[in-house]
C-alpha cells in the first residue's frame, strides 16, 4: 500500500439513527435537507415571480414522488450487482439511503412537467369530480410554464444536490479510484470498511474524493447561473436547459474518477445518460436561447 503523509481519513458511523430494522443514514438525512432547502427557495423565488406558493407545494409533491422513483430506479439498476441481485427486498428500503442524482433530476422532471401539463386539463377535472368526489372536488389553478418553474429550481437544485452530497461523503458509499493526491479519502468506520471489502475492494486505498469534486463543480456552475444568466437568459426553460448541461458537463468527466459499472464504449450509465442530456441541452441552447439584456429582477 503507498504511504501518504497526508489523506484524509473518514471515521464516522455511516449510520445516523440506527435503530433496529429501521435505519437512517447521513445520506438520507443530508438528502431530506437538501430537498427541504430547495423547496422554501422554489417558494420565496416562486412568489415573486407570482406564482403562488400553494402551486409550488402541490408541484413539488409530485416532483419528489418522481424523484424518489427515478433515484431508485438508478441506484439499483447501477448496484444490481452488488447488491439487490442478493437481496431484492433491500431496494424498498428507500430510508437507509441509495439514490441515483441523475435519476433524481430525471424523475423529478419527468413527473413535474406531466402533471402541471396536465393538471388543468378539463378531461382530468371532470374524471375526477366524478369518480373521487369524496377526495375533494378539482378546480382550475394558476399555473405557471413548465419553462418558468424549472427556470427558477435549476439553482436551487444544484445548492440540494451539494448538501446531499455531504452525507455521500460521510457514507463513502461511492467507490471512488485510488490515487495518490494529498488531498485523497480513506473511510476507516468498520462498516464502511466492510462495504469495501464486500464490494470486493481494499478498504485502506486511498481513493478520488470523487462526490467532493461534484460539490465544487455543482457551485460553479451555481455561480454560472446565478450571477451571469439569472433572469438573462430567454425564453423560458433555458436557464433549465444551462444548468442541465452544466451539471452533465462536469458529472460525466466527473465519472471518470469513480468506479462504477461500465456499461459501453468505457461509460457507466451517469455519463451515457449526462451525455445525452448535454446534446440535447446543447441543442435547445444553440436552437432558442437568446441574450436578454435588462436589469436583472431581485432576489
């Protein structure tokens, strides 16, 4: 093993509750903040933007049920292997962590988009005053583009996807190449050095802080958005468009330093689907986007 005077040693329980059966781990935790955070910026950014808060809820309700479908879906498809193949009933314990981002985002917008697409549609209304009356009647509401909504939750799911990032980083669920800079990790918890040693790995290799390295990338690219394209870039759904291919951009060079199931070509899943994202973000971009040079709102 090569002797570095100065990695970084990890030695925290990957666990923060654990009681029995029932189990949350630092990346749920981190998780349920990130998304907490998210939505009371997507609310106050909301509201001032005129939509009502009440909207941004009932949006963000169906949003996080996608989210959390489409994670799963990814973290199990890429961990079948190790893992669910062994045991199955492992892939509904959403709770003890295990998420894909680019599912999260992925479901999340999928599932967004086709209900406030739909949501108002007179064929929803009736069907539903008719058959679930007792649920409570469905009238029409305010609201907003698909375009505008996603154009005001691009930064702030780059600030939630930074802090779920830090319960990654407590977990070392993540398996990461070796590498000999200063700056490498080492997970040193019994438990996730089991992991390693389960997964077939030497739990001492120091490796790429590879979800760190996302974390910078993500307020980067943060910063790109905020304080350059905020409010400038026209028409609506754009600044989505920027920050989708932002954060693919650096996710797939990203997952260069990680070790996760290749699938073609020398690509895990992250980056045949980050790379499909950025062609078709590059194309919308190069298509419609178009410069909009007035005083940028506050806020």
């Amino acid at each position: 093993m090569t002797t570095i005077l100065n990695i970084i040693r990890i030695n925290i329980d990957p666990d923060l509750i654990d009681a029995g059966s029932f189990t949350i781990t630092w990346h749920g935790f981190f998780t349920f903040i990130g998304v907490l955070v998210a939505l009371i910026l997507v609310t106050s950014w909301g509201k001032r933007r005129g939509i009502i808060p009440d909207t941004v809820h009932s949006i963000a309700v169906i949003g996080i049920f996608g989210a959390i479908i489409g994670a799963r879906i990814f973290h199990v498809l890429d961990f079948w292997d190790r893992i669910y193949q062994h045991d199955p009933i492992r892939i509904f314990y959403v709770w003890q962590g295990g998420i894909g981002i680019i599912g999260a985002i992925t479901g999340g917008f999928i599932f967004s988009a086709g209900y406030m697409l739909i949501r108002n549609r007179d064929a929803l209304i009736n069907s539903w005053n008719k058959f679930f009356p007792w649920l409570g009647r469905l009238e029409k509401i305010d609201m907003p583009s698909v375009g505008k909504l996603a154009d005001i939750t691009a930064p702030a799911l780059l600030i939630s996807q930074t802090l779920g990032r830090i319960g990654d980083v407590i977990n070392g669920e993540h398996f990461a190449k070796a590498t000999e800079l200063a700056w490498a990790f080492v997970y040193r918890h019994p438990q996730t050095e089991a992991l390693y040693i389960n997964a077939g790995r030497y739990p001492e290799t120091p490796t790429h802080p590879a979800v760190a390295y996302e974390m910078i990338w993500n307020m980067i690219a943060l910063g790109i958005l905020w304080f350059i394209f905020r409010d400038r870039l026209k028409p609506d759904g754009m600044l989505f468009a920027l920050y989708a291919t932002l954060y693919s951009f650096g996710r797939f060079f990203i997952s260069f330093a990680r070790e996760d199931r290749i699938y073609i070509a020398g690509l895990d899943a992250a980056q045949i689907i980050t790379l499909t994202i950025m062609v078709i973000g590059i194309t919308l971009l190069i298509s419609k986007a178009k410069w909009w040079p007035h005083k940028r709102m506050s806020g």
